[in-house]
C-alpha cells in the first residue's frame, strides 16, 4: 500500500503533485439526537496528501461537527470516513490511531497551565514511541520550528496568547502526524497574532508538505488556502481551489529542513548538529 513515487518520508520531492487522497469522506450524516439537529447532511470529500483546505460557512453550518468527523473525535449517524484508504468505522482504538496520525489545534489552547512549553508540547508523546530521554530535545525543537526556542520554560501564562497558541501548534506536531487540523485556531488572538500564526501554517504546508485542514470565519485568512470548502446547513455548498492550484503540492522535500540548514522554518531554528526532528511525518503509510 505504500506509494514507490514517494520518498520515505512520505514527501513528493522536487514538487512534483501527489493525488494521493489521505482522508475521505463518503455520504457522511450527522444527526444530534437531542433536538434532532442534521449538523451534517450527506457530506461527501476527498483530501489529498498535502493539502491545504479551509473550511467556512456561517455559524452553526456545520464546520465544527466536519472536523470532527475528519479527526476522528466523533462517529458519523451514517457514511463512512476513511484514513489512508481505511475505514474508520472498523478502527478499534481510535485513540491511539488519533494520537499517532492527527495534530489538533483548537481555538482555546488547552495548554495545562503547570506545564512549561516544552513540556506541555511533551504531553502526546506519552502517546507515541519517542524514547522519554529525547522528548526534551524534540520538544525544545519542536518550538524553535514556531519561533520560541527563547520561551521553552515559560508556563502558559507567561506568555502572550499568540505564543500559546504557537505552543499548541508545537504540540499537535508532536507526534509527527500525517494531518494538522484546527478548529478557528485564530478565534481568541489579535490580528497580528492571528496573522502570525496563519503565516506559520502556510510554511508547515509549504515548507514541511503538511496536510493542513483549519476552521475560520475570517474570509481574508480563509482564502490563503489552496482549497475552500463552504458549509451551510450542514450541506456542503461549494468546494473550490484556488486559481492556479491544480492539485496539491508539498513544495520541498522537507529533509534539508530537518536539520535547520534550509531557509524558512529551518531560520527560525538554532543550528543542531543533529537535529531528532524528521522531516514532518507523513509517514509512509502500511
Ligand atoms: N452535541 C450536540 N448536540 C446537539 N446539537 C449539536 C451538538 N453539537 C452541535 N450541534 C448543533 O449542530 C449544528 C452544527 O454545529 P457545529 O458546531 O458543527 O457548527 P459550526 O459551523 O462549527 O458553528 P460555529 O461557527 O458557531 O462554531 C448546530 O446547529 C449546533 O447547534
Ligand atoms: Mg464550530
């Protein structure tokens, strides 16, 4: 089931295009029980690998209860979700298959306000398989990947709530998922810091190849995405590209930035002589 055009990190060097899909939907209903809500209403969509796609639509359309369909965090009443070509429905522990392949960011943070940043971005490594003695390191670069190697051992509340939220971000990398997905990540910042954090994940996309998925309401960041699905009443209104993005694209064979040696999200990093941190996942999936 691997793919022989990919490289082994799961990057399409040289900027060549992957159709590879990655998360799927198929006719996918969700019905609240209490008040016999449709919040979504035989939803069907393809993500392909690389992908960077907003979703949008007025309050109560349905965005929220999409990403959570696409990030596993919920069941569908009807249809099916499929992760790399697999079923979700047969999954049995959607846990740990959640932990190891999805970053989630969402509008409130959730940093635990005991812990320092690097170690609140150590938390879902519990999950995952990186020994304990190199979870610092990852950690510490982890943060330089979103400008605050000069922050690691603030707790939340030393800092600004762009930063925290650029510490979310660190988190939900953690893990070297395959997918990022952030619901309104920008909902409690400034704009400045909203810009900020909106320019960090256009580089992860860009720069590192990540398939990013994000909830906005705002229509100037919304259409910074290569892809932006409209919801309204739970029904998928439109589903457009932007001129020009053909399909998707990971940029960079993000290796040269592993090491921080590269422009980009590498220049926010200090030099490592060996840097732990893989080339942003997308695992070669099977
Ligand atoms: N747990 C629930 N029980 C019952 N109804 C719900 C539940 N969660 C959401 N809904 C309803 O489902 C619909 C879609 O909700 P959803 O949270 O997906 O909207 P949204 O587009 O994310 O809105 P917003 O922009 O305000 O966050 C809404 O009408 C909402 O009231
Ligand atoms: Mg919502």
């Amino acid at each position: 089931m691997s793919n022989n055009a990919m490289s082994n990190n799961g990057f399409y060097p040289n900027g060549s295009a992957s159709s590879q899909s990655i998360l799927r939907t198929e006719h996918v209903t969700k019905t609240y029980t209490d008040g016999q809500v449709n919040a979504l209403v035989d939803v069907s969509i393809d993500i392909h690998r690389g992908e960077y796609v907003s979703i949008m639509g007025p309050s109560g359309s349905g965005k929220s209860t999409l990403l959570n369909m696409l990030g596993m965090l919920d069941r569908p009443t009807s249809g099916e979700v499929f992760l790399d070509g697999q079923p979700v429905s047969r999954v049995k522990s959607l846990d740990q298959l959640r932990a190891q392949k999805i970053g989630f960011v969402f509008q409130s943070f959730y940093l635990l306000p005991v812990l320092s940043a690097e170690e609140n971005v150590q938390v879902p490594m519990f999950e995952g398989t990186l020994p304990m003695n190199l979870r610092p390191q990852k950690a510490a670069e982890l943060l330089a990947v979103v400008g605050l190697s000069h922050r690691v051992n603030h707790l939340p509340l030393q800092l600004s709530v762009g930063e925290r939220q650029r510490v979310a971000i660190a988190r939900a990398l953690a893990n070297d998922p395959i997918l990022l997905l952030a619901d309104e990540p920008t909902g409690n910042l400034d704009s400045k810091s909203a810009d900020g954090v909106f320019e960090l994940f256009a580089r992860l996309h860009r720069e590192r190849g990540m398939t990013i998925i994000l909830i906005t309401h705002s229509d100037d960041l919304g259409q910074r995405a290569d892809r932006i699905i409209r919801m309204q009443d739970g029904h998928m209104h439109s589903d457009t590209r932007s001129p020009g993005v053909a399909m998707p694209i990971a940029a960079n064979n993000g290796a040269s930035n592993a090491n921080g040696s590269s422009s980009g999200l590498g220049m926010l990093r200090p030099p490592r002589p060996k840097s732990i941190l893989p080339p942003f996942a997308v695992p070669d999936h099977g």
